[in-house]
C-alpha cells in the first residue's frame, strides 16, 4: 500500500549509518536552520489516538492521518477510521527548546525515531504534502492520484482486499474496476474512495 510503502522509507533501524561525509539522515544540511521540523514517534498498535491525545496533553503539536477501512468481524463489515500508518504518528518540536524527552515516557508510545543522540527528523515537505490528502472531514483520501490502468486494491466495503485493474474513472468520484476473484474478471463500480494503489 502506498501509505505502508512510504512509513517504510522514514523508519531506520536504529545504528543504520551514513556514508561518510553526509550528515544523519533527517538531520539539516550545513547552513540549513533548524528550528521547527516533523519527527516520528512509534505506538503501540491500533491505540495511535491514545498516544496522540497524551501527547497533545503535553502541549506539542502532533499530525495522525487517519482512513477508512472495513474490518471483517463474526462475519459482519464495518468502516471505521484507522490509522494511515499503522503503529505511527507525527509530532511537531524544535529540539533546541522542547523538552522531547518525555514523549518516550508516555502512555500508548514506544518511543521516537532516533538518531544517534535525538530524533530523526523526517525530510522537509513530507508531512505537508500528507497533510494536502486531508479532507475536511480529516480522512486522508490517498485515492485522489489514482489513475486509468493502475493496479488498485478495494479497501472498504464487501469487497475489501480484492485487487484488479481500474479501468476508468468518472467525474462523479465512481471508478469501473475489474476485479480478479475466484479465478475470473468480475467488472464493478466502486465509489473511488474505496480504492486505493497497490
């Protein structure tokens, strides 16, 4: 998934170094100020709001896009919000003056994303251009880049999971997918909302 894909490119394993010469990574460029930048913090699963709220509580800024999702339970669907990026939010510090210690102490974090000595900040723009998929509602729709040919999955309703090819899009937000299940092409109409990139 797009949004998968992208978390996988921000998160390091801890000591992964640098090639020599470059400063850490998510850290500033020579002469490049500071001040205030995006890090990520690691939660615990499916209680990323919870960590986000005590977080808030402590007075820092903090960004947890969120998508609509099916589940399957005792055979019955339901949409809900869920986190974009499973286990992962954003919060907003300037390391010079913010006391970001006590973001590792608290309830639902794991802990930040570090760097050798202090949080890895994420590159510049990334989070401002999650931030552009928001809607006003406050659901990233991460559907909106979505194009004729594409490989897409159905992330909501009865036909979650299944993947095919999306044929075509219409202006009023519906999109014809062929869909490959049990073997053979099924074509549908799907809100495009429900789609997302494979």
């Amino acid at each position: 998934m797009k949004e998968m894909n992208f978390m996988k490119g921000l998160v390091r394993k801890p000591g992964a170094t640098n090639k020599p010469g470059q400063p850490p990574a998510g850290q500033p460029q020579a002469g490049e100020e500071e001040g205030r930048r995006w890090y990520v913090v690691q939660a615990h699963a499916r209680v990323e709001h919870c960590a986000q709220a005590h977080i808030q509580a402590q007075g820092f800024e903090t960004f947890l896009p969120r998508v609509q999702r099916t589940i399957r339970h005792a055979r019955q669907l339901r949409t809900v919000l869920a986190a974009a990026f499973p286990g992962y939010l954003f919060v907003q510090l300037d390391l010079r003056h913010d006391p970001w210690r006590s973001i590792n102490g608290t309830i639902g974090v794991v802990r930040m994303i570090m760097g050798q000595s202090q949080p890895l900040a994420v590159p510049r723009g990334v989070v401002e251009a999650i931030r552009s998929y928001v809607d006003a509602s406050g659901v990233a729709r991460f559907d909106r880049d979505l194009t004729e040919g594409q490989r897409v999955r159905v992330k909501l309703g009865p036909l979650a999971q299944s993947i095919g090819e999306l044929m075509q899009l219409d202006g009023n937000g519906r999109a014809r997918v062929l869909l490959d299940i049990m073997g053979g092409k099924v074509q549908t109409k799907l809100s495009r909302a429900a789609l997302e990139a494979v």
